[in-house]
C-alpha cells in the first residue's frame, strides 16, 4: 500500500494550458505539503495544510493553487503554465503535534515530472 | 531567518571508504527539529532520521551515523564502509516554529560511491 501516492507521475503539456496534480495519504497524518524541486535539486517549499487548513503559503505566483478537500487530499492546480513551471513537485505529509510536540519527518511522495513545452 | 547550509555539493569517493557529510544550521528558536533525507537517482526522497535540539545524543544505525552538535550548530551524516547504493543527494533540513513550523532544505550534497 503507497503511503503518500501522487498522480500522475509525468506530466508533459504546452504553454498556457492549466493542470492539475493529485495527492493521497494513508498514514492517517495531518499535515501535507508541497514541494517544488528545480533542475539543480533544491527544494522550496510552496505550500502546507493542517486539516484542510492552509498554514503555509511560500511567495508562489497565485497561478498555483492548492486545494484540500480532506485532510488525505492536498491537490495542485495551475494555471496557465510557464516554461519555468516545468520541474519535479512532491507531495508530503507529516504528522506534527505543533509547537512544543513532537514533530516528525516527512514521508514523500514519488513526485510528479513536470514538462512544459 | 532559517537556514541550512550542505558546503559540500559533490563528494565521490570509492566503495568502502568512510564519508562525512557536512550540515550546518541557523535558527533563532530553542526549539527546533533537524532531518536527514536521501533522493538515490530513481528519484524518491527517503526520510532517514530526525534529532530534536533538546537531544544531543549521536545515533548510529548500521553503516550510518550521526552527529549532532549544537555548540557548533552541525548535524553531520557519516556513512561508513560506503557502498555503491549509497550514491545519491542527500539533503539536511531545519524545522522550527519560530519559522511558521517550515522545514528548511540545504542545497544537498550529491555523493558518487565508485566500485
């Protein structure tokens, strides 16, 4: 059973066209993320939810736009995308007691290869 | 401001030699948690161990250990007797509410184990 499952695995599409990644959990964690790996491998941060509440907003252009429907679910919509979209996204999540508990690393999921043309 | 910083962007060593990768950190919090992840060249990030500021206990678990010291702000990784499967980037990350509970990666560090 995939703990953290994201669909699709690539994703190949033109300029200007809107997509959508999904993401699924099982772990029965509160938190999950959003994470955009460029071309020489650094992570940044784009969002983060806590039971369906977003807590994390990273300066993103507002082209993208998460969505969280349960706290098993956090999707990624963009719109009309850019050649400087095209990267790998990971979904995480996590299960974080908050502040003054205790705070686990993240489970990723497998990514999602994103090519604009 | 929140930081992690890997100095180390590439290490190649060859099968069986011991490696050491670096990770220095920056936070204001006193409260903060400290990761180390694996990405092998398939590409998924592997979560390989957490350490809370309040333990400073190093750990070991089978060919990998790890460092921790706050007195110079490190959370070194060191791979023993390394192996061709451990090529792959590893990255640092910092997490700490006095920064909204974000987790910060380092740049990473690619190691190349040669046969």
């Amino acid at each position: 059973d995939t703990a953290v499952s994201q669909t699709p695995k690539y994703l190949v599409t033109q300029m200007g066209n809107d997509k959508s990644i999904k993401c699924e959990q099982n772990l029965g964690h509160d938190t999950m993320y959003w994470y955009k790996q460029d071309s020489k491998k650094f992570l940044k941060i784009m969002f983060s939810y806590n039971n369906k509440e977003l807590i994390i907003n990273e300066t993103v252009p507002n082209r993208f736009s998460p969505k969280s429907p349960d706290k098993a679910h956090l999707n990624l919509h963009i719109n009309s995308l850019e050649l400087g979209d095209s990267a790998v996204y990971f979904c995480a999540s996590s299960q974080d007691l908050g502040q003054g508990g205790t705070n686990y690393g993240y489970t990723f999921g497998s990514g999602t290869r994103l090519t604009v043309v | 401001a929140q930081k992690v910083t890997q100095a180390q962007t590439e290490i190649s060593v060859v099968e069986k030699e011991d490696v050491t990768l670096d990770c220095v950190y920056e936070t204001r919090d006193t409260t903060y948690y400290l990761f180390w992840y694996k990405q092998p060249p398939s590409g998924e990030l592997v979560f390989l161990i957490r350490r809370n500021s309040f333990d400073e206990q190093n750990e070991i678990s089978g060919r990998y250990s790890w460092n921790f010291q706050k007195s110079t702000s490190s959370f070194n990784f060191t791979i023993t007797a390394s192996q061709v499967v451990d090529s792959a980037v590893y990255f640092c990350a910092l997490k700490s509410w006095a920064n909204a509970g974000k987790s910060t990666f380092g740049d990473g560090t690619t190691l190349t184990v040669k046969p």
